[in-house]
C-alpha cells in the first residue's frame, strides 16, 4: 500500500470502466489498455462473493482488486517469457539462446522491481518481449512474401506498446528501420497510428489533454514538464545522462560494446562483411532506438522509463556475439552448448540475486512504513484523523491512497467522494501548499473540525519542525492565538521514516458556542416572483424561478430540477469582504451523485470554488455543502453562489437552499 501512484488512479479509470462509464482522468501515458485490463479483472473479482454494489466493494477493499491486478500482469508476463523461449528454441534449436532471451527482464533491475506493480511498465515489458519474439521470427523466416503480414503484426504490437505508454516511441523505430524501402515503412507507420488509436478508444475524448501533456514534456524541464519554458535545461540533461549509465551498469557495459562493435566497421578487414550482414544491421538499428531512448529519458529522468532500452540488453548480446562469429573474431564451436546453456543459467541466478541485493528495501520484503501501517490498524479505532499529505500524497493510511486515486477519476470523482465519505466520515487532509484542511470532496475552515471532535490523531512525515506549529495555529487561533489551549499528545513515532502521530485535544463545547451566524439567507423554493424565487425572508431574489418543481422535494411542496438543458440554478449574488467565512447547504436528490454548490467571483479567474460534502442524509436526499473564505487577494466585492449539474446526463433535484456568514468569536 506505501506504494501506490499510479495504482490507485489506474484503478479508478478502471473501475470507470467496469461501471459502463467511458470516462478516463488518466490520459498522460496514456495508458488505455492497461485500464482497460483492470476493468475486466474488476468485474470478474466482482462476481465472487458481493452483495454490495460496484464501486462500495472496490472502494472497501481496494487492495483485493490490485492484487488481483497485479497477479494477471505477473502472469501475463511469465507466459510470455515461456513463449520467449518456446519459439526461440524452436526456430533456433538453441537451448542456451532461448533460456538467455528469457533472461531480458532479469537485465533491468526497474524492470523486475516494477514486475508486479499496477502500472504501465509490466505492460510494457510483455508488449517488448512479444516484439522481440517476432523480431527473431522475422530474421528468421526472410520471407519477403510475407512483408505484409509482419508489417500489420510490428504495427499492431508497436501501436498497442505506444497506448500504453508513450516512452515505448523509440522502441517502435526498430521496426520501422528493420523494414527497407519507403512503401513498406510508410505501410508500417499508417497501421501504427490507426491501431494507436483504436487501442485508446475509450480515452478518445481527451485526447487533447494528452497531446498538451506531450507538448508541456517536450517545451518544458523539469520532471512532468513542471520547470521553466525550454527545451532542455543543460545542467539537468548531463546530471541525469549520468542516472542513465550509473543506475544500471550491465546496460553501460552493452552500450559501450555496442558503439566497439559498431566502429569495427571502420575497419577495412571487416567493412564488406559488416555491410552484408542483417545483424550488423539490426545492431545499428537498435542503437539508434536506445540512443533515441537516452536522450528522451535524460530530459525528464526516472530510472523506470529505460526500461524499454534495458528489455534489448539480451537481444543485443546476441547479435553482438553473431556478428563477431560472423567476423570469425569468436571461433565457431569456440563454446560448447552445454556448457554455455550452463552459463547462462548461472548469469540468470546472478541477475536474480543481484536483484534481491539490490531491492532489500521494496515494499514487498522490508518496507518501514508497514510498521507504522500494523501501528494504525490496532490503535486506531475509528479516531478522527487529519493526514498531512506530502508532495505525493503518500502516507500509512488507507484514506491517502484512495484520495489519490479519486483525484484522477475525472467527472467520476463527486460520485466516488460520495461513497468515501460515508465510509470514512472522519478523514480529513491538510495540504502543506494551501494551508487547508479538507474531506473528500471540499475543504473546511479548522473551526468546523475543532467544534466536531474534542480528540483527533494529527499523521505527518516530520520533515519541517515548524510544521506541527503551524498546523496547531489554525486551532489556537480560534482561541486568541492560546497555544496551550491544544493539548498535544505524541503517540507514535517511526524513526526509520519520520512517520508521527499525535493526538490533539481541544475543548470543542468552547469552540462551539464561539461560533455565530452574523447573516444567512434561505430559500425554501416555494415562492417565486417574476421568474425569480424569493428568499424565506423576502428581501432577496434567485435565478431561474422557471426550474421549479412541483412532484419531487424534500420539504413543504417545491423544489428546483436540473437537467442536461438546465444546468445551472438557485444563482445568487452577495457582496463581500476579505476573511469572511460562509457555510453554503442545500439538500439535493440524486442518483450519480450530480449536482455541486459553486462560489466563484465575476471577475475571470479570480476566484472559483466547487464541491458537495454530504453532512447529513435523509431517506434518498443528502444535505450537501461548500465552506467559503474570502482570500485577500480578492479584488471583487461581490460573490456568486449557484447549484450546477456538473453530469449533463443526470436529473438532480435540490430543496432548501441556505447561505451562512459564519462568525468567529474571541
């Protein structure tokens, strides 16, 4: 569970799926067939053994789905290694050849470390070894009869490799270059593209997001495009050119061979042979594709992305020791079968050991944070928390990982905010950046937490001193700035990953009676005037009086109904100053948990908050609500509230809208 990006966000895009919702927030990579695998493994797991719906038994047991996941991408994996070998014996008649191409994950360390992840890169590895098979079989045959059959066959793995993830690009040159002529490579790339976009189908529609994605990647540095506008920053592509060779030294030491062996052509002795021979050729070939890999990589380093270039490692070594048989550099028979089919089985337990050596630390053997994680599940006791999240989210609880998740589940994300809300109603995060606190689906002003519980658990990696103070201010300052009027308790510590865990307590009967409405204004929705609904109290007016509804409501004998052609409702603006604080509710009847409270400025991007946190429910309908403070970089002096139907598709019925200034006293 430590590690959990991307495989919590994979496994809402493809719970979207298996829920018959075309919707995917995850486009970047862009990923679509593993999403769409896990869709599929999703609805399988589903039908032993739950009664409860969908989305509850994968929200309630996330880790069951991905293990699940994670078992088919092992097996998939181990079978295609299987069939490596099987076809390679078997056009080749070479044990030791076979069991050593088996060996091509073993090569990568991220390769083997990333083998059981929910993430792109198991994918990936089978895609590459599926190529690599036919790759042989194409040397193999030379059957220029059948060009068209290999041409369609390169382009549909090289096009499935690139849904999956885009740093599979230069992997799809080998192909293309092992193809002569201008007709066959052209046939090649059209075929490429259009199953491409076949295999992305269901992420079609966003298909913008993901070229603006590859273009943030290409105009800017920094990892994920997040750096200053250009294309390469010089100081950062030289340090991470060395990531590349020091990170994996076998891929160093075959790269290094490769351009030896590449030179040889300079010499006069060699130059006719090397121009004759196909695997001189196909060794040029592949280190361009590795070269184009390293170049790409060194521009936004992460040591997973070379795994596309460190799957060839075997390969390579096989044609390099071709091409020197070929040169008569190697004796033929200078080797004996058996004892080479002896060494490489040795070499393959050297890879694995190198392997555990290296990956002590992996989640699965020896992960620190699993202690904090046995520490939560036997203290814990449904205690109200507020978890610290870090730059990636990542923390020992459960809540963390799903919230991460949900973020990427894009229109989806209010429907499933909803049902983890209801099965963690006292989760609550705090972001370092912003300084809020937040549930699952809007944030809060602290004193809403502090008049709640008189007891909570506060979870953060102790990395800034200041930042228990400063997190405890936003409790104090509720109480004249008294620092001693929250009692801090340490609990836990976990030394090995700076894990806390304290417990605050505060007097929230004090915290409650501080807390004051200075104005509300209310709509019941049962008197319009003009096309316009009047305020209970009759002195204010709000929008779209034309939307009320007479069959469903919660109270009296009215409500407002949006739809696909009504989106927006109940609009109202107030004037405002800096600092003020309003609670904005409203009860609100809908089946996909559509329909979300907006407060936004008219001033274009000034200011725009969205959300719906059930804090109350009633038979079908849900009090919804949305907590507003005012920053001081807001220059407008009025505010607009609304309901929206954020899913056009749905019907959502809202009553008894109500709007609070909230108070503080001293």
């Amino acid at each position: 569970m430590s590690v959990y990006d991307p495989a919590y966000a994979y496994l809402f895009n493809g719970l979207n799926l298996a829920n018959f919702k075309i919707v995917l927030g995850l486009t970047g990579h862009p990923g679509t067939p593993l999403q769409i695998l896990i869709s599929v493994i999703i609805r399988i797991t589903y039908l032993f053994g739950n009664d409860s719906s969908l989305v509850d038994a994968v929200l309630i047991n996330p880790e069951l789905y991905l293990a699940n996941i994670s078992i088919v991408l092992v097996l998939i994996n181990t079978v295609t290694i299987f069939l490596t070998g099987y076809f390679i014996f078997g056009w080749f008649k070479n044990l030791s050849l076979a069991i050593f191409i088996q060996l091509s994950l073993f090569f990568s360390k991220a390769a083997m470390f990333f083998a059981s992840f929910v993430m792109a890169e198991p994918m990936l590895t089978f895609t590459e070894l599926i190529l690599i098979i036919y790759i042989f079989k194409y040397l193999h045959e030379s059957n220029e009869r059948a060009l068209n059959k290999y041409i369609i066959l390169f382009a549909v793995i090289s096009g499935f490799g690139l849904a999956v993830k885009v740093v599979f690009l230069p992997v799809i040159l080998i192909p293309f270059l092992v193809f002569k002529g201008i007709k066959a490579r052209l046939k090649y790339g059209i075929i490429t593209v259009a199953a491409f976009f076949i295999f992305i189908l269901p992420a079609i529609s966003r298909f913008g997001h993901f070229i603006l994605w590859i273009k943030r990647l290409i105009i800017f540095t920094g990892k994920y495009g997040t750096g200053e506008p250009a294309v390469v920053n010089l100081s950062d592509f030289a340090q991470n050119l060395l990531k590349v060779f020091k990170d994996e030294y076998i891929f160093t030491i075959v790269y290094a061979i490769i351009i030896l062996t590449i030179g040889l052509y300079l010499h006069s002795g060699y130059r006719k042979l090397l121009k004759e021979s196909r695997y001189y050729r196909l060794l040029v070939i592949i280190f361009i594709a590795v070269t184009a890999q390293i170049i790409i990589v060194a521009k936004h380093y992460s040591f997973h992305y070379m795994i596309p270039a460190h799957i060839l490692i075997a390969t390579t070594i096989f044609v390099i020791i071709t091409i020197y048989k070929e040169l008569g550099i190697i004796p033929a028979g200078f080797i004996k079968r058996r004892i080479l089919t002896f060494a490489v089985i040795l070499f393959g337990f050297f890879l694995l050991l190198r392997l555990i050596i290296n990956y002590s630390f992996s989640p699965d053997l020896n992960n620190p944070s699993k202690e904090t994680v046995s520490y939560i599940e036997k203290n814990r006791r449904n205690k109200p928390v507020i978890i610290v999240n870090n730059k990636h989210g990542k923390s020992a609880f459960m809540e963390s990982a799903l919230y991460f998740g949900m973020s990427y589940a894009d229109n989806q994300k209010h429907f499933y905010g909803r049902t983890l809300k209801k099965k963690f109603p006292d989760t609550y995060f705090y972001n370092v950046g912003s300084g809020e606190f937040y549930d699952w689906q809007i944030t809060f002003p602290a004193f809403n937490i502090a008049s709640r519980y008189s007891r909570m658990w506060l979870y953060f990696v102790r990395k800034d001193n200041n930042l228990l103070q400063k997190i405890v201010k936003n409790f104090t300052n509720i109480l004249s700035g008294d620092y001693k009027a929250v009692d801090i308790k340490e609990l836990y510590i976990n030394n090995r990953t700076g894990e806390v865990i304290y417990e605050l307590s505060v007097d929230n009967s004090m915290i409650k009676s501080l807390i004051k409405v200075k104005r509300e204004i209310s709509c019941n929705c049962e008197t319009i005037d003009n096309n316009h609904f009047i305020s209970s109290d009759g002195k204010n007016y709000f929008d779209n009086g034309n939307l009320r509804n007479n069959k469903i409501f919660f109270r009296g004998g009215h409500s407002v109904k949006l739809t696909g052609r009504c989106l927006y409702g109940l609009g109202i603006k107030i004037k405002i100053e800096h600092g003020e604080v309003y609670k904005i509710n409203v009860w609100r009847l809908s089946k996909e948990a559509s329909g979300i409270l907006v407060a936004t400025t008219d001033v274009p991007g000034e200011y725009y908050k969205a959300g719906a946190s059930i804090q109350d429910v009633n038979g079908e309908w849900e009090k919804i609500e949305l907590n507003v403070r005012i920053p001081e970089n807001v220059k407008s002096d009025t505010l607009h509230i609304y309901i929206w139907n954020n899913l056009k598709e749905i019907e959502v019925y809202f009553d008894d809208f109500s709007i609070r200034q909230i108070e503080v006293g001293k």
